[in-house]
C-alpha cells in the first residue's frame, strides 16, 4: 500500500536521520525531495506547497527536543504535518440520538459503493447493530440483485421496491420497514453515474433532503488520484458530505487521494477499502497511515 510515496519519502528524509547537525541548506535540500515525493505521489501542487512550507519553518525554527537528533526531529515534523493534513484523528460515525441511523452512501459507477454498502452493514453488525440495507440504484442493471446477493452472504437484509420505483421512495420506504423490523442502522446504496452531472445531483439532494440522514458518505476511488479529489469536492458542494470512504487503497495507488481529499474539502475520510472480499470497512487512521508512510 502506497509504496511509491513510502519509499521515496523515506529516501528525502534519509539522509537527515543519521546527522548530527544539520544546516539550513540540509533542510532545504530534503524538501525539495519531500516536495518532488509528494508530487509524484499526485497530491494536489497548492497542498505540496502549504505542506512543505509548513514542515520547513518549523524544521528551521526547530523545537529543541534533547532526546531526538536535529534529523530524527525532522522526521518527526513530517509525521505531524501529514497527519494533520489527513484529518489529524480518527473521525467516527454521527448516530441518531433516535435511531434508526440513516447513512446514505453516495458516488460514481464502479468506486465501490456497493461492496462499501455490504462491508458497512457488516460492520455495525459485528458491533450488535441490527443494519438494514436499502437498494436505491435504480439505474445500474444488477445493483439490485448484488447487494441481495451481498445481503445473503452476510445475513443483513435488504430492501428493496425493483427498478421502477423512484429512489426517493425507495430510501424513505426503507426507513419505514426499518422501524417496523427493529432495525437501527439504515444503509443506502444510492445510484452512481459515469460522471459527475445534474440528474444526479438533483435526485441524490431530494433524497437527503426527504431522509435528513445522519451521514452522507462519498465512496470514492482512491486509484483515480486527483480525480477522486475532483469528483469529492464537486459532491461536497451539491451535498454537503460528512465523510469520505476512500476504496481500492489495497491496489497499486499513488495516495494522492488519501492525502488530498481532507485538506481540499474539509471532509475526513471516516473509512477506507482495502481489498474486494467483504470484511468489515477499516475506520481511517491518519496517525497509522503517517508512520506507515514514513516507515
Ligand atoms: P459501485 O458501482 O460503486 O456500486 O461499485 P461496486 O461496489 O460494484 O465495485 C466496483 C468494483 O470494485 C468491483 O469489482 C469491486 O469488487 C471492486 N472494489 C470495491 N471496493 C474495493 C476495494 O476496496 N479494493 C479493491 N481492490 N476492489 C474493490
């Protein structure tokens, strides 16, 4: 995961970990690698530029720690800032303070919503919720019938009015039949499109605006790098999102997504996907992820 950024991260900052001392020129120097790492590793330029600046100034204006050498403090400012530039800690899930919880989950075609949807629901179950899905993509042949295929495979229910019905009814529905069940977590998998367009955002804001939901979850494809970016703020500004779920950070991705998202739009990643198998979702820690980078 994220090798790319891992190795040359570790190679900028490298050099400095063995100094005794290290000049301004030292520093100066890793970060024109740790700025040509980030590039390569698709973050946004503005977010490089911010990152390094920041990183720089205090490298320079070092806190004195006795402990660390002037290089192993480095090491240390970086891990701080990419943590704080991921949302600093982990973000958790809003629950109604009367359930049933309504997480709408929201996206394009093919980021994974779907297989979000199922690992989701198999989530709160293993934490002794009683989830519900509700099938909304209307649109996509098949979505229906996958996630009842998912729903089966991790003995979650699904509901669903066929292809016909309008999603707004199909979501408002389900909350209903959640209540009647007992269940206190509803799940929406909402229709996806190839591109971002007005259809959509019309009918996904409709739908929030009729379930009031507690999350609007955007799961987007960590492997289109700045695109994911894109497509997240565009979301974002129709939507108003609560969280991000990042999927497909188990491929061969850059982490220009992961690094991104939270610093252009203001959104944490609350989860990330990591492999195709339905598992229950990994709630996203920044502080993990940092030192995972650094090595
Ligand atoms: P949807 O159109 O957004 O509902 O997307 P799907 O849930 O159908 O997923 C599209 C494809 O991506 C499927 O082949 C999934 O198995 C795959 N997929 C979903 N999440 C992940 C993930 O975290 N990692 C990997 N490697 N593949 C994933």
């Amino acid at each position: 995961m994220l090798e790319g950024i891992s190795s040359s991260l570790q190679k900028a900052l490298g050099k400095l970990r063995s100094k005794g001392k290290l000049t301004e020129d030292d520093v100066q120097a890793a970060m024109r690698e740790v700025r040509l790492a980030l590039l390569a590793a698709d973050v946004n330029v503005k977010v490089v530029k911010q990152f390094v600046d920041r990183v720089r100034e205090r490298a320079i204006g070092q806190e004195v720690q006795k402990s660390l050498t002037p290089g192993q403090q480095v090491v240390k400012i970086v891990y701080e800032e990419l943590t704080e530039l991921m949302g600093g800690s982990q973000e958790r899930l809003r629950m109604a303070a009367k359930p049933p919880t309504v997480v709408m989950l929201v996206g394009l075609q093919g980021a994974g919503k779907t297989t979000a949807a199922a690992k989701l629901a198999l989530s709160f179950r293993r934490h002794q919720h009683r989830p519900l899905l509700v099938a909304a993509d209307v649109y996509r042949p098949a979505a229906i019938h996958q996630l009842e295929v998912l729903g089966k495979q991790i003995d979650v229910p699904v509901f669903q009015l066929g292809n016909q019905a309008d999603p707004v009814d199909i979501a408002r529905s389900g909350r209903e039949e959640a209540i009647r069940q007992g269940a206190d977590v509803v799940i929406i998998d909402t229709a996806g499109r190839l591109h971002i367009d007005q259809p959509l955002m019309d009918e996904l804001r409709r739908m929030r605006d009729a379930l009031q939901p507690d999350e609007v979850l955007l799961v987007v494809d960590a492997m289109t790098g700045q695109d994911a970016v894109t497509v997240a703020e565009s979301f974002h500004q129709h939507l108003g999102l609560t969280g991000v779920i990042l999927t497909k950070l188990d491929g061969d991705t850059r982490g220009g997504a992961a690094l991104t998202v939270r610093a252009a739009t203001g959104c944490p990643i609350k989860f990330v996907g990591l492999g195709e198998k339905i598992e229950p979702l990994e709630p996203f820690h920044p502080d993990r992820l940092a030192s995972r980078i650094l090595g």
